[in-house]
C-alpha cells in the first residue's frame, strides 16, 4: 500500500512534530514510513494514510506528539486481553489518525448528538473548515467538535469523513431513539436480551430484534 495524500491540513505547533524512527529512503527520492504494513511512500509535503505521519525534509515525521484526540474510562472487558482484573476500568485514550480507512458509514442525514444540539453528518461536514480528499472520498477536520457518548461523556471529534455510497443500507432502530440508515457491516453497540450486561460492537446485518 502506498496511498499518501497532499496535505492541506493547518500545520501544528512545533512541540508536536518529532522524527520518528521506522522509516528508510527509496531509490526515487521518497521515504518510505515502516511504521505499519500500509508502507507509505512519501515526497515531502506529503501525509501517510494515517494523516499523523509525513514525510519532511526528507525524514518521516509525526505531527500529533503528545496531543490526544480524546479519553474515556472504559471497561476492561473492552480491551484484547484473556480474562485480566474482570469488572474493573481502564483508562483509554489516543492520537488522531487511523490507519484502517474504514467503508462503513452512516446515511448523512443521521442525526448525531453534539454538545451543542442534534445536529446531521452532512451539516458537520460542511461545517470544517479543512478538507482533504483521499480515497474518492473527503475527510474534514472540525475545530473543536464535542459529541455526547454513551456514558453521558463528552468527546472531541477529530474528524468527519464523506464519501460516495452506491449499495444496500439498514434502517436501525432502537427504543425511544429515531431510526439511523446505516451500512449492513457498520458496527452498533448492543447486548442481546439473554445477557443485557455484555455489550459489544455488533456488525449492523447480524442484529436481530433480541438484541
């Protein structure tokens, strides 16, 4: 993979850009960042697939050192591990930037619950005052967007993406909530009527009415 995007992206103050260290030079003059099996191969000016990382006077540089995108005290269980301190919490938290370029997505209309009212995909969209486009797609970055999660917290969101879907979708509805169109591999929190205290993320197309 070696997907790479021209970045138009405000540029951090400088205490957040570091040089990191997987990386090597190509033969063509670009680097190639080694931090992940995407292989990025950058010119300079140029951002990896995880928008964090890019290439600058011929190194691979971060630019989100030591800024979190947001925390969350979540429950152990969450985490990938065996059976470790059952029923207590953990602390979660994390940088801008994924590498996973997920196609699931949401209908632009879904309403989504802000700090500062209801408000819908599209208009959060537009209401960037970034954009890039990558990946016959557009990824926007809001300026200090919060939304309300499910435990009643509030949560920075680092960026709003859109793009062209031609496909099924699923109407979802939950009790007292309005129904959301959604992708059928989109992921939805849920825990099935048998055991309420076990939730999980649950692909859109394998709910069914006990969950």
């Amino acid at each position: 993979m070696n997907e790479a995007t021209d970045s138009t992206v405000e540029r951090p103050p400088e205490g957040s850009i570091i040089d990191t260290r997987y990386w090597h030079v190509l033969e063509d003059g670009r680097v190639q960042c080694d931090v992940c099996p995407r292989a990025c191969k950058l010119r300079d000016g140029q951002r990896g697939l995880c928008f964090v990382r890019g290439a600058e006077a011929g190194r691979v540089k971060l630019f989100s050192y030591g800024r979190s995108s947001g925390f969350c005290v979540d429950p152990i269980e969450k985490k990938p591990l065996n059976h470790f301190l059952p029923g207590t919490s953990v602390l979660s938290f994390g940088t801008a930037g994924c590498n996973l370029a997920c196609k699931f997505c949401f209908h632009p209309d879904t309403l989504i619950a802000t700090t500062r009212g209801m408000k819908r995909i599209a208009d959060l969209f537009e209401g960037c005052g970034e954009k890039i486009s990558h990946d016959g797609g557009e990824v926007g970055f809001p300026a200090s967007l919060k939304v309300w999660t499910r435990i009643a917290s509030q949560a920075l969101v680092a960026k709003v993406f859109a793009h062209p879907y031609c496909g099924e979708l699923l109407s979802l509805k939950a009790n007292c909530c309005p129904p959301v169109l959604l992708t059928p591999n989109h992921k939805v929190f849920a825990a099935h009527r048998s055991n309420l205290a076990d939730i999980r993320p649950i692909e859109a197309a394998n709910l069914s009415i006990d969950h």
